[in-house]
C-alpha cells in the first residue's frame, strides 16, 4: 500500500502543475454542474403541457384589408367560422386574441376584493367564446362552459366587464387555497365582479419567456371576442389525422367569404407542432449549448492531465527505475501515479464545488436562474473524479513499464 506522505513531498517539488491541473478541475466542475442545471431547467420548460390537443390543432392569422367598424367584423368573423366549421375533417372552430405559446397576448392583475390595492397574481387572458374549450380540447373539471347569452363582441378599448369567468386549476388553486373557486368573484382593476363558473385542467398562457414564470399554468378565459379591424386568430380543431387535408383548404375557404384579407404565406397558416418547435427554439438552443461546453470542457481537462501526468513521467523515469530495483511491482507504480492524481481531482473537486455554489448564487441573483441541486455537484465530482482517473491511466501504464535498468542510466 503507498503511502500518502510521499507522494504529497512529490507535488510540492511540482507546485505550478499541481495548482494549475487543480484549478482547471475545479473549474471545470463550478461550470459543469450549473450546466447540467440549465439543461435541466430548459428540457423540463420545453416539455410542459399546454393542455390542448396539440396534434389537430391550426392556427391561422387572419389580417383585413380594409377598416371595419367592431359590428362588421363580429359579422365577418361568424362567417369565416361557419365556413371553417363545415370543411371536411374539422371538428370545431373559434376566435381567440390568443393561444398557448404564442409569444405574447393579453396579462393582467387579479384581485379578490374591489378595492384591494396589492394585487393577488397576475394572469393571461384568453378571449373567446363557448367553443373555445372543445376547440382547444381542453378539458373542464369544474362548473360549466359560457352560455351563449353571456358571450359578446368586445373592441379593445371596451371596458373589460364580462359577467364570468373560466380559470385554470393552477390559478383557482393559487386565488382560492382553501376552497373551491367557482361562484367566487374576481376583479381586474375595477369593481366590477366577474363570477369563475368553470374550471379547466390545465390552458398554458401564451408567453414561455421567463418574465412570465410566475403566473405559469395560471390563465384566465372570459366570454368576449376581442375584435379588431387590423386582424384576429382563427383556431381550428380538426379530426385524428385530418390536419393536412384541413390545412391545405383554409386559405382557398376564407378567401371565398371575403377577399379583402391578408394571410401570410410564411407563418398565415401554422400547425401546432411548428408552434410549439418554434417557441422552445431558444430553450433548445441553449441546451445543446451547454452539452458542447460541457463536452469541451470535460476534453481539455482531460487532456491537461494527460500531458501533465506523461511530462512527469518523462521527468521521473531514473526515479521510476529505482524504485524498481529497489523492489517495486508495476502495480505499485500504477498506484502511485493514480492515487497522486487523485489526490490533485480531489483537492480541484472541493474547490470547485465552492466555486459551483458561488456561480450559481450568481446566477440566481442577476438571471433568476432556479437554485443548484446537490445531485448535480455530486453527479459533477464523481464525473471529473473518473475522468481524472481515466485520463492518467495510459501515462500511468507507460511509467509502470520503465524497467530497472533506467536507475543506471545517466540523466
């Protein structure tokens, strides 16, 4: 069994060596570990539900020509739908200032009391009508859908006072802790009551950006289709295996009911799935980010101490055939030079771990990054530790073969 002292009189000889092949390891692991954290972080955020039936589903931009009063394109609107409604292949059609994962919509402050200065929580508002939620596919757990008498055109400078309200679980949870949210009402910034009548599983909000994390899960829709004269969404729920077919005729359906209208050739017409691919593109990217950084990383460090550990052998080789002479097996030499790079893994690990929790401290403070979960410095220490122990293994055999006869040779 070597002895430890030995081996640590050794590296004092070689201090610049020693501190720089620690330092490396040490950060390499500070940046590592809150590498695998974002990664962490970006693939649970691009796999959140929305909560709608992702695989049917058409979005399509619809913009007018032409200047229309709110009574013109309420009734342009209803046609547009009745069309899309009655196309082979569709299920339902509605109107909505807004969808899951959009990018941006319509958020406001909740309160639970008129006069309540400190707002409860913010949501995203979603306005449409009673065929929202098959459209989407949603489904209700609580209450009921709107009644058609409580649904109404809205122009975006209308006071909002719709009569109710249907709220997602996660926002009736948030509002009403202690018991059930329907009937209760809820405010928007006036003192207007809007009763919560129905209760969805789960509707996520248009924005997936980070600003927007704290009211995640938590939306809001009410019985108002905001019309505009500049344009609206048009969502489209069709059959199983139906969304090519239904795609292909919107844009020949609605130019049929009016053809002073813009739909873009780009992004008019869009399924769900390309939303979804497009809206996580950032998260994704910064994924795939932080893998090469952590593979490049990993590489130099590896090939740090593969030189430093082949240049001390070199150094080392009449000191090696002594030992050798003297009685030393390969395996004795094979171990000293595994348990002096272990020593030098493990004094950089507990420095870097210092520096990960500090980095992420950081991180947590300027980018309001989630804190660094312990599993993650031990998945990092035991990582570079066996890297350590990999990288030093080819130069360790090599010292292992230096034969005797080298103490007897001149240096």
């Amino acid at each position: 069994m070597l002895q430890i002292r030995p081996i640590v009189t050794a590296l004092r000889r070689h201090k610049a060596g020693t501190v720089l092949i620690a330092l490396q390891i040490a950060l390499t692991l500070a940046i590592i570990c809150n590498a695998f954290s974002i990664i962490q972080q970006r693939l649970q955020h691009l796999s959140q539900p929305t909560g709608i039936d992702e695989a049917n589903i058409i979005v399509v931009q619809n913009e007018w020509a032409r200047p229309m009063s709110t009574q013109q394109v309420d009734a342009q609107v209803n046609t547009d739908l009745e069309a899309l409604r009655h196309l082979t292949g569709v299920r339902n059609a509605a109107i909505s200032n807004a969808y899951p994962l959009r990018g941006n919509g319509w958020d406001d402050r909740i309160m639970l009391e008129p006069d309540q200065l400190k707002p409860t929580t913010s949501t995203a508002l979603f306005f449409s009508d009673e065929r929202l939620l098959d459209t989407l596919g949603v489904h209700l757990i609580a209450g009921r859908n709107f009644l058609p008498g409580e649904v109404a055109a809205m122009d975006v400078r209308d006071e909002l006072s719709p009569p109710s309200a249907i709220v997602t679980q996660a926002l009736a949870k948030h509002l009403f802790p202690d018991g059930s949210a329907l009937g209760k009402p809820i405010y928007f910034g006036d003192k207007h009551p809007i009763v919560i009548v129905g209760i969805v599983d789960t509707l996520q909000p248009h924005s997936v950006d980070r600003w927007a994390s704290g009211f995640a899960s938590q939306t809001t829709i009410l019985p108002r289709r905001l019309l505009s004269d500049w344009g609206n969404y048009y969502l489209i729920r069709t059959e199983p295996g139906q969304i090519d077919a239904v795609a292909a005729k919107v844009r020949q359906t609605l130019f049929a009911q009016d053809a002073m209208r813009v739909i873009s050739d780009k992004d008019g017409i869009q399924k769900f799935p390309q939303i979804r691919q497009e809206a996580y593109d950032r998260d994704r990217g910064m994924a795939v980010l932080m893998g090469i950084v952590c593979v490049v990383l990993l590489s130099i460090t590896a090939a740090g101490i593969v030189g430093l550990t082949s240049f001390w052998v070199g150094q080392r080789r009449k000191q090696i055939g002594v030992r050798r002479a003297l009685g030393a097996t390969r395996n004795d030499i094979l171990s000293y030079f595994l348990t002096e790079n272990l020593l030098i893994s493990g004094g950089g690990a507990l420095f870097g771990i210092v520096l990960a929790v500090g980095l992420n401290l950081w991180l947590v403070t300027r980018f309001e990054m989630q804190r660094l979960s312990l599993a993650y410095v031990l998945i990092g220490v035991v990582m570079l530790l066996l890297l350590g122990q990999g990288s030093v293994l080819a130069p360790a055999m090599r010292a292992s073969k230096v034969p005797p006869v080298e103490a007897t040779r001149s240096v």
